[in-house]
C-alpha cells in the first residue's frame, strides 16, 4: 500500500480539501508506549493455539492499560513495541500458534465490526476494537501467515510464509496498514525475507505517516525512501533494540536517525534490562521531545509528546546539511600524532590520543578523514579520550557499509580500551567541533554525556557545513559523540542476509 488511492483524481479532488481545511491538525499527541513484554516459557515443541492466545492476550491486557491512559490524555496516536504480544523466544515451528493471517488493509476492514470475515483473527479483533472503542489509532507488531504451495519456488516447506507484520487500526478500528519487515536482524530464525521491500504510508488529519521495523532503520529501503520519496512527515517504529555502547544505543541513535532524515519519529522499545532493552522516545526532526531510558526497574512506560503534524511546513524545520562541506575545505593537520587500532562492535577502527588540553587533529582510513578541534578545561591524567575513524563494511549480524567519525572517551587510560564502554566523564568540553569528509549524505549525528545522558540541543548543534559542534558557554563531560554516516551505494543487496552472521 503507498498512501491513499484516488480512483477519480479530478473529481475528488475539491472534495478533499475542504475536508482537508476543516479536519486537518496542525499539531498531535504522540504516544509509544515501552513494553515490558511477558514472555512464553521456551519449548521445543510448539503450544496450542488457545495456550498462545492466552499469552497473547495477557501482553494486550497490558496495553489495553496504556491505550486508555494515552487516550485519557488525548493522544491521538499510540505505538507499541515490535515483538511485544509475544517475545522473541522462537523456532519457525514454535511461533506459528501465535500467528494470523493479515489481509492486505485494500480489503477495508475493521474487525471488531465483522471478526469473522478472514477466519479465526482474535488478535486483530482485539487491537481493532481498543482503537475504536478508545478513538485512537494503534499500532503495533504482530505475526502474519501467508499460505504458498509449489508452484512458489521460494516457498518454504511447510507451506506458508512467516512475516515479523506491524499493522495500523485507525480510531474508528479499521486496518489501513500493514507493513512486513524487510530487514529482518540474524537471529529472526523464526520468519522469512519478504520478497520485495514494502512502502507502506497513509494519510491522517495529523499528517502523512510511514512504517518500517527495528534494524530497517539502518536500511534504504525501505527506512529512506518512505521518508525522502513517500515524503512522510512521521515514522512510526516499532523496536526489540538492545543497546550497544557506545555508538548504538537506541535514543542518541533513533533521535540522531529523525534529526537527520527530518522526519518525526515515534519510537517504541520493548523493556527486558537483562537483555539491555530500554530506551523510547517521540522524536522531532529539531529537538527530542521526550525519551525513556530505564536499566533500573522491569517496568514498561507510557510516553507522550506534542509533534508538529507537518514539520516541512513549520519555521523551525531544520535545513539540511552538506556533510563533508566544512571537512573538504580545511587543511586537514596531523601534528605529531600516533595511530592506533580499536574495535567498537567488530568494525576496525583507527584512533588516536588526544593529547594536550587544546588540539587539532585528523585521522584517516580509506576515503574518510575526519577532524577534530578542541578545548577542554584541563586534561586530566586519569582520563583518555580519542578520536576514531571508520570506513568499511560491516560483517556481522547484518552486512551494511558504514563511514563513521567518533570522539569518545576510552574505557581507562589504557588505550587499547578504547571503543569500549564506559558509563561516566569528567572532563569538560569547552569547545570541539566534529567534521569528515563523508561520502554520503546520510549521517546520523549523535552525543552522549556523562551518565550516558542524551546532550540536550542547547549545548551543540549541527551546522549547515557539517560539523557537529558545541554551542558557546558550554562545557560539557562529553562520553562519546559520532557522526554515524550510511554509504547505501556499497552495500550488498540486502541488509540482513549474507556471510558473516552471529547465529
Ligand atoms: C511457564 O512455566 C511455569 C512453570 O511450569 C508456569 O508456572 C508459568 O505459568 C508458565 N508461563 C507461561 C507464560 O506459560
Ligand atoms: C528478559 O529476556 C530474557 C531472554 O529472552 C529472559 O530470559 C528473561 O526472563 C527476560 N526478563 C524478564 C523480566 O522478562
Ligand atoms: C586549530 O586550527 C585552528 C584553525 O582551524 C587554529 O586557529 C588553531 O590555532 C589550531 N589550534 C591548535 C592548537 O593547533
């Protein structure tokens, strides 16, 4: 499905925009909701379809709590975590009780109206009704099942495909969207690649939306060309993001992903601290709204945030950037410097020291240089910091080529740490500015400070030449920032298949 179809443009189209004047929304209430999802007991052989349901319905009877909460305070649009109605504990055999078969949304249905139009789909009839009887569009991720026979040579051979399926009921309960995940991530063992890669969007009174899947997000298709061809004006985004410091943390990296595609982003992740799932947010393209970050408790949580329906039409929509501009023009200097190798999540890094308390540097591999000038307020003994190149392919859980710049602060002085964790900082920042010669321009900036605190946008900014920079007057105990950039061009077809997988 790509957007709404008008049989009859011309005749249609007066019609439109008065309805379109008199219900159109500038602004919305966002919702997402972090789910702490009960998980079925492992097995080897798969339960019963009632044992499924039951398990099922006890992670709805949850959200149905968040819904109504969300709708009290006049949200008018929720979403709720991938892998949240059931988990991701799966073989392909043991997850097929808890799957349904989800009609293509054409068919325009809603199924708490006429539940049994496609077969036995209690999951479906359950969230069409929480929408309808709460006046709230719900989003949220659930299993599909679509019978194939032999003469489908990709058919798999127990008859049917198995898709990782976010649906959409709007808030009068109908289903206007249904999205396979593209780009499934290495351990999905328990479903199958869709052939082609779906662009899904549909219109509502608060703006145009689209909807892709966790790891889709460092995809082109579908995760760029939703936003840069459908021109969508939010994404909804259903997660199971386990954090991965110190560059892939899930909100400097989903608000760094909505800062510079210039789209809204409402995040939802599943909560398990034991697996280091947490972190949520509703994003604009100029500031984070809100975000939840919790490794402390098992609890899920309801977020909500006031979004600009249409961001492109406001004054404070950002304008965009020119990534290696600023790069290319300065001298690029290498005072005495040494090199050094570190890993950050199995890419190779090149680092090196930042040495005194001011400096300019560079560093270098393959076609990337990236450069760095700072200030700190005083170089402490028992801190090292250092500044990280990358430009290559990276292999594992998924292949996708990457050009990244980082400053980050090393694990301990020792300098083979770094790349590694590290939770605090106390050097200060005065000054720095992050720039590369990038060959892409899609480049996720993020920053992350001591405590692993998200860096509000008062203390840096972007500018339009590509340099992620402090604003003045700060200071600021910087644990890592990155300018993440994605070279689409080099990838291999697809992202989640090929060597080089963890399982
Ligand atoms: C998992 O197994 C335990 C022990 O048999 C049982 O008490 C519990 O209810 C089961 N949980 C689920 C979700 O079925
Ligand atoms: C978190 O996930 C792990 C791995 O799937 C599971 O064993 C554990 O029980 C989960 N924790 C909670 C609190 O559900
Ligand atoms: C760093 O470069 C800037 C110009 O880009 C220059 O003004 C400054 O003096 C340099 N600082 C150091 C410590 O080399």
């Amino acid at each position: 499905m790509i957007g709404p179809r008008f049989p009859n443009y011309g005749s249609l189209f007066a019609l439109w925009s008065v309805v379109w004047s008199v219900s159109a929304l500038d602004t919305f209430i966002a919702a997402v909701y972090e789910h702490a999802v009960i998980l079925p007991n492992r097995t080897e052989t798969p339960v019963s379809k009632e044992d499924a349901l039951l398990l099922m319905n006890k992670n709805i009877d949850v959200l149905e709590n968040a819904v109504q909460l969300a709708a009290k305070q006049g949200a008018h649009i929720i979403v709720t975590p991938e892998d949240g109605i059931y988990g991701w504990v799966f073989t392909r055999e043991t997850i097929y009780p808890y799957l349904e078969d989800i009609p293509d949304p054409e068919v325009n249905w809603i199924p708490c109206r006429d539940p049994q139009r496609f077969g036995h789909t209690p999951v479906q009839e359950r969230l069409s009704c929480l929408a309808k009887d709460n006046s709230i569009y719900i989003v949220a991720n659930i299993g599909d099942k679509k019978p194939c026979n032999a003469h489908d040579p990709q058919c798999p051979a127990d008859g049917h495909y198995q898709h990782n399926t976010n649906v959409v009921f709007d808030s009068e309960g109908k289903l206007v969207a249904r999205y396979h995940k593209y780009n499934l991530f290495a351990p999905e063992i328990q479903f199958d690649f869709p052939k082609d890669s779906e662009l899904v969007a549909f219109e509502t009174p608060f703006g145009k939306f689209g909807l892709f899947t966790c790891f889709d997000i460092f995809s082109h298709d579908p995760a760029v060309v939703v936003v840069d061809d459908l021109g969508v004006d939010s994404v909804l985004y259903p997660a199971a993001w386990y954090n991965t410091l110190p560059l892939l943390s899930a909100v400097p990296f989903h608000s760094a992903w909505a800062r510079a595609m210039r789209v809204n982003l409402l995040a939802a992740n599943t909560h398990n601290t034991s697996m280091h799932m947490t972190g949520s947010g509703i994003y604009a393209p100029e500031a984070v709204r809100v975000f939840h970050y919790d490794m402390e408790t098992e609890s899920g949580q309801l977020l909500l945030a006031e979004l600009r329906a249409r961001p492109r039409l406001e004054p404070t929509f950002p304008a965009s950037v020119d990534w290696s501009a600023y790069a290319q023009s300065v001298k690029l200097s290498s005072c005495e410097q040494s090199n050094f190798p570190g890993m950050i999540y199995f890419d190779k890094f090149t680092f090196t020291e930042l040495k005194k308390d001011t400096g300019n540097y560079t560093v270098c591999q393959k076609d990337l240089c990236c450069h760095l000038t700072y200030r700190m307020s005083e170089k402490r003994m028992d801190e090292a910091y250092a500044l990280g190149v990358f430009d290559g392919l990276h292999t594992v859980e998924g292949q996708y080529y990457l050009q990244i710049c980082t400053l980050l602060k090393c694990q301990t002085t020792d300098l083979k740490t770094c790349g590694e964790p590290v939770g605090s900082a106390f050097t200060k920042f005065e000054e720095f500015s992050l720039s590369g010669t990038f060959g892409t321009s899609y480049v996720f900036p993020q920053m992350a400070l001591s405590g692993s605190q998200l860096a509000s946008e008062r203390h840096y900014e972007v500018s339009r030449d590509g340099r992620l920079r402090s604003r003045s007057g700060a200071s600021l105990p910087v644990l890592v920032s990155a300018l993440y950039g994605r070279v689409f061009e080099k990838d291999p077809p697809r992202l989640g298949q090929g060597p080089g997988k963890l399982q």
